[in-house]
C-alpha cells in the first residue's frame, strides 16, 4: 500500500489522485482507458492527475509493444519503490 504521509508535508493529494493510486494498487499496470472508465473523469483531467502522480514518483508510466502496426500500448503502475 502506498504511504502518502511521506509525501503529504505542503502536497495535498486530490481525491481523483488518491482513487488513481487505490485503483492501480487494488488493479496493477492499467491503461489511461481503463483508468478513465474506472473513475468515471474525462480521459484529460485523469491523464494531468497521472502525470503529477508519476512527476511525485508513485507511479511509474511505462508502454509495451503491440504485436501489430501503430503505437504501443501505455501503461501506469505503481512505482517500485512504493509498494
């Protein structure tokens, strides 16, 4: 579980960004879709919360290759070091 007192000295974390972090711990590695659809937010304002959570180093934002044409897959977990 991720221990957000470590970080919460003049960081206040949002309740989307809170729900971000519970959704990821309770799911693993998701995609912005899936997160979206997840905490029912428009797919801007969850992607903005997920980069000030991966600039905080809690999550991580990584992408896996399709076997196909076109872009990979991206996706957020939580960072290692916060497990």
């Amino acid at each position: 579980m991720v221990d957000l007192t470590k970080y919460e000295d003049g960081m206040i974390f949002s309740p989307l960004q809170k729900e971000l972090i519970n959704v990821l711990e309770r799911n693993g590695p998701m995609t912005r879709a899936e997160l979206v659809s997840r905490v029912d937010s428009p797919r801007t304002t969850v992607y903005d919360n997920l980069m000030r959570l991966n600039n905080y180093n809690l999550i991580k934002k990584y992408s896996r290759p399709t076997n196909s044409r076109g872009r990979p897959l991206v996706f957020f977990k939580i960072s290692e070091e916060n497990k």
